[in-house]
C-alpha cells in the first residue's frame, strides 16, 4: 500500500493512504529509516492489524523514482578494499570526490581505525571508547526523534554546544593518559567536520562511523 506520513510524534506515527480517511499507526521500534521520514513524505507499507481494532503499518519503505539507465553513476571511484594509510585524519574523513559518506568509510576505513588504536589496548580500553560513543549516541537520539525537519534543525542547534564540548572531554581523558593520540585525533577530525558541516546528516555519518570503529574494536 501507498501513504503519506500525516503526523510524526515522540516515537510514533501515522500514515494516511490517498483512497481512504483511516490512519495507519507505526512505531519507531526497529524502523532503519526513522532520520529520513518526515510529514508530507509518501511512503509504501503493509497493512497489519492493531489495538482495539484500529489498522496498523509495517514494513514501512521509502518511494524512489527509478534512475534512467543512461544516467551516469554517482557512486565515487573505486577505492582500495584494505586502506593503504595509517593517518587518522585521511580514514575519517567524511567525504570523497565530493560524495558523502564515502562508500568504505564505515567498513574498511573503521577496521583500519580500530586497528589503530588496538595498539594502545591499556590506554583505550572499550569501556573508554565505549563511554564517549554513548554521549555521543545521546544527543544524536534527542535529535533524530523530533517529527520535523524544522524540529530537527532546532534541537541540533540546541544540542550542538554539547556535543562539541566531547572534544574537551576528549582531551581531558589524554592528558590523564587514560587514551592514547589516535583515539584524541580520531575524534579532533570528525568534530573538525562538524564544525564546519553542522548538520544532522554530518552528525549522522560521524555517530555511524564511531558506531562502526566500536563495533571492529570490540571484535
């Protein structure tokens, strides 16, 4: 079935198809493209069965226009499966040829990254890293729930003096010696971009990126 998102709440929505004045409840809960809706978008869904007998949506997925055939790709030039360079600044880069994120940023990239601090294990213990990723995580959360685009953009304006307050925390926990340069210059360079691209998808690719670099630490 085909909708419109006609209202988006705390953690939870409703659809309205165009043939029918019924609304379709959904919830955030296990929704990958929650960032992405907002009121007014159309949306394809299943229909499923609800509480006290009102209908319900799952299965909740975006409309794209199909893209010409002769349409020349957007994808950036192929780039090395196992990264050549042990410069943090150069693998968090957020960007490449203009593309963002680039398409190894959150896979080869973040090994190469976790691998990097491997090397001090003492000094960057998980529960380090794991203790900024969850500051992090936190305002990225009251953000990316707002209903609104316009929502969005006022709760990061609001949150964003805290966020970049991670970079003082961050050099902090170095000079305790409780991390080591790579894990400072790590998060120096993805505040860096934030810095100059403060925006809620800027701060989507930096929590992903943090979220991949955790996820190869820890294995």
């Amino acid at each position: 079935m085909k909708g419109n998102i006609k209202q988006l709440k705390d953690n939870y929505g409703f659809i309205q198809t165009s043939h029918s004045k019924d609304w379709y409840w959904f919830g955030f809960r296990g929704l990958d493209i929650v960032t992405e809706l907002y009121e007014g978008l159309e949306v394809e869904f299943d229909e499923a069965p609800g509480k006290d007998g009102k209908k319900s949506a799952k299965n909740i997925r975006l409309l794209y226009d199909a893209v010409p055939q002769n349409k020349p790709s957007a994808m950036p030039q192929t780039v090395a499966d196992t990264p050549t360079s042990n410069d943090i600044r150069i693998l968090c880069r957020f960007e490449l040829d203009g593309v963002a994120p680039h398409m190894n940023l959150f896979s080869a990239n973040a090994k190469k990254i976790a691998d990097l601090l491997g090397r001090e294990h003492k000094k960057n213990s998980p529960s380090q890293l794991r203790r900024f990723y969850d500051q992090l995580v936190r305002y990225y959360d009251e953000i990316r729930f707002q209903p609104t685009p316009e929502q969005k953009l006022r709760a990061l304006e609001k949150s964003m003096p805290y966020i970049l307050m991670l970079e003082s925390r961050v050099h902090e926990a170095h000079a305790k010696e409780k991390i080591d340069g790579n894990f400072k210059l790590f998060i120096d360079t993805c505040i860096a971009q934030l810095r100059v691209s403060p925006t809620f998808d800027t701060l989507k690719i930096f929590k992903t990126l943090f979220e991949a670099v955790v996820g190869f630490y820890k294995s």
